[in-house]
C-alpha cells in the first residue's frame, strides 16, 4: 500500500521524471518504486515547496540563538509537525476549490496550492515566533512578501491558509509549554563506581526522558539493555580501543570529529538531518503536502530518540571514558550528560532511517553517514562503541515505530 507521501508526490516535468529512472543511483527514489500510476499525471508546482524556505529559517534561528542540540531538535519537530498539521487542515477544508491538475499547480490548482502555502507560513512565524520572540517582525515579513510572491497579488486562499496555520500553530504553542523539556531537575545523583560524575549542575538533559513525545507511548520502551559492566572484559576492550585512537588520532580523524561536532552556534546535529532532507525533497521535486510530511516524520523521530535515548541516559549513569582513564584525550568538551549510549548517534539513526523510507535509492549514503556520525564520537574520545552500538539500535528501532504510525 503507498503511503499519503507516495501518492502525493509530483515531478517536474516528464523529462525529469525519465532521468529520474535512468539515474536511480544518483537520485533519492525511484519511479518504479515510489510513484504509483495514478500519480504519474499530475503535473508539478510551479516553484519549490515553501517548506524549503522556513526550514531554513529554523536552521538558522538555531544557530542565531545558540539552542543546545537538545533544544534545536525541539524546534525542528514543533515546526515541522505543525507544518504538516497546517497542510492537513487547509487541505480538507471546503473553502479550498478546483479539483484536477492544471495551470502547473498541481491537483486542487491555485487554491490549494496558495492555502498550503499560506498555512505553511502561518503555522511556521507562530511557532518560531514563539522560540524567538524577537525575531516576529522579520518572520511576519517574510510571510508578507510569501503572500504576495504570486501573480495578481495576495490570493484569498492564501490568506485564509494563514489563518488555518496560525490556529495549528496556537496549539503547538499550548502544547509546548506544557511538555515538560523546561521541567527543573530534582533527581538525586547518585555515586560510585562506573557512575557518571557531571560537570556541573544541573546536569544537561537531565528531563527530557520524560518530556512529551510525538510517537512513543512509553519513554522506556526501547531502553537498551544494560551496557557492560565497569571493569568488566567488555567495558575494558572498548576503553582500552579509546586510549589506542584517541593518542595515534590521524587529522583526517580528528577533521570527522570535529566536521560532526556541530557546536556553539550552529544548525547543531538536528539541522544537518534537516538541511539533508530538504537537499532530497528539493531534488525529488515534491510539493507541500509530501515535503512536509517528510520534516515532521523525520523530525519528530529524532525528538522522540532523544527522548528514549536521554531516559536511558540517566537510568544507567554511565560514566564518560575519560572518567574511567584519563589516558583517553578529547577533541573538544565533553557534553555534561552520561554516556550511555549516544545522543548523536541515536538522533542520527532515527533521521537515516526515515529518509531512507522516504527516499529508498538513498539508503547507503545515508547508511555510511551515520556511520561516520558515530565513528566521529569515538575520535572525538567522549563516547565507548557499545555506546554507538546501544544508540544506533534505539534510534532505528524509535524510528520504525514512528513509521508504522504515520504523521503525529
């Protein structure tokens, strides 16, 4: 059965429909396996997803503000999913008129095409207005200038596709404030061997396993098992291959672990999943609908991996490796949560895995990033393999049952 996204998708054109067949392996789907026949007709819209440009504002008001990666990845989720909500309601909304493919506007024709938009764009300046109130007016700019990009000035849709986000956007709104990210740490540190020590108090992330999740129905659902045990042969292989790396590091090593480190004003790592998968629904040539669903896919499962991953975070407490021997060098600081098992590569596996179900002729490229994500954690010295194991596991495993679900 095709997914909405599938049976959404629109092509430039039908040239560009044929070298996407010839050149499967350069591009991120296939006709054969994507595009059922129904679809092959209709036409495509006449300019890229508007999506594509408030995903960028996002990226960009992450690293204006100097948002955690933690923080970052919340953002990303709330406006993506409330894109895609916007998108959904305006949809199914009778004020929209005109069925068929015409004009290049794809099915629905100018009315919907212009209501997504404005949706899109109402949905977006509330909910990044909300995470940065300073910058409203230049967002509320922007969104006038979107409104009047088309010929004949303002469309009516398009305004009234404003108002449907804006609503979607109060809710998204109502439902941050009351999930729990911003909840004080209370929990007592615990102490003794094999246990993380943290820099400095409180510890980061020391909530978010029970912050509210789009998808999970139980934060610990997909805890991993216990990581080896402190001194154990298994904790000391992995700690003695630290030392080993960490004091003969290669500088192309040492350039993967800090090209994936993604600090202090940044996109941070969340943002290099989302620049990707706009790079792929841009190439891919899709229209609002399947764009936006797959940003609020994508990015709800990475936020719900955070959230599974940091619950198992602090339920196990796992002491960084350069606690356990000093003999481990660090690239750069060491985040101040504990080890086990990775954030990185938890959140970095929950992306893979959605856009390779998104764009299937993707699938190895994205595979050998996260590898490399999480090779770039064992250079940078602040993360053992069994860390990269455990993570790598959570987030596919967050990640297809996101999938199984459909949009949030």
């Amino acid at each position: 059965m095709y997914s909405r996204f599938r049976l959404r998708l629109h092509w430039r054109s039908a040239a560009a429909l044929f070298a996407t067949v010839a050149s499967a392996c350069d591009s991120p789907m296939t006709a054969t396996n994507v595009i059922p026949t129904d679809a092959r007709a209709l036409t495509a819209t006449v300019s890229p997803p508007v999506s594509l440009e408030w995903q960028a504002v996002a990226r960009t008001q992450v690293a204006t503000n100097n948002m955690s990666a933690l923080a970052a990845s919340r953002l990303y989720a709330a406006v993506s999913v409330a894109q895609a909500r916007a998108v959904i309601a305006v949809g199914s909304d009778a004020g929209v008129q005109g069925v068929g493919a015409g004009n290049g506007y794809g099915a629905g024709g100018r009315a919907l095409y212009e209501a997504r938009r404005g949706a899109i764009a109402g949905a977006s300046v509330r909910v990044l207005g909300w995470f940065s109130p300073a910058a409203s007016t230049a967002l509320e700019q922007r969104l006038a200038e979107q409104g009047e990009a088309g010929p004949g000035g303002v469309h009516p849709q398009f305004t009234r596709g404003v108002a449907v986000g804006r609503a979607i956007g109060d809710a998204m709104v109502t439902r941050l404030m009351n999930d729990g990210f911003t909840r004080p740490f209370t929990a007592t540190i615990p102490s003794g061997p094999g246990i993380w020590t943290p820099a400095a108090l409180p510890p980061a992330g020391g909530t978010l396993g029970a912050a509210t999740p789009y998808f999970l129905d139980d934060n610990s659902r997909f805890r991993p098992a216990p990581p080896p045990a402190f001194l154990s042969p298994a904790f000391n292989a992995d700690l003695a291959q630290l030392v080993v790396i960490t004091t003969n590091l290669t500088p192309q090593q040492r350039a993967i672990a800090l090209g994936w480190a993604y600090g202090a004003n940044t996109m941070t790592p969340g943002g290099y999943w989302d620049a990707l998968a706009a790079e792929y629904v841009a190439a891919a040539g899709l229209d609002e609908a399947a764009a936006t669903e797959v940003f609020a896919m994508m990015n709800a499962a990475v936020y719900d991996a955070l959230i599974a991953c940091f619950e198992a975070k602090y339920h196990y407490w796992t002491l960084r490796p350069h606690q356990a021997d000093p003999a481990v060098l660090r690239v750069f600081a060491v985040p101040n949560y504990p080890s086990y098992p990775s954030g990185h590569s938890s959140l970095s596996s929950a992306a893979a895995r959605v856009l390779a179900h998104y764009f299937p002729g993707r699938t190895a490229a994205l595979n050998a990033q996260v590898e490399e994500a999480a090779m770039s954690r064992i250079y940078a010295g602040i993360h053992y393999q069994f860390d990269m194991t455990a993570a790598r596991q959570l987030g596919e495993a967050v990640a297809d049952y996101a999938l199984a679900q459909g949009l949030p």
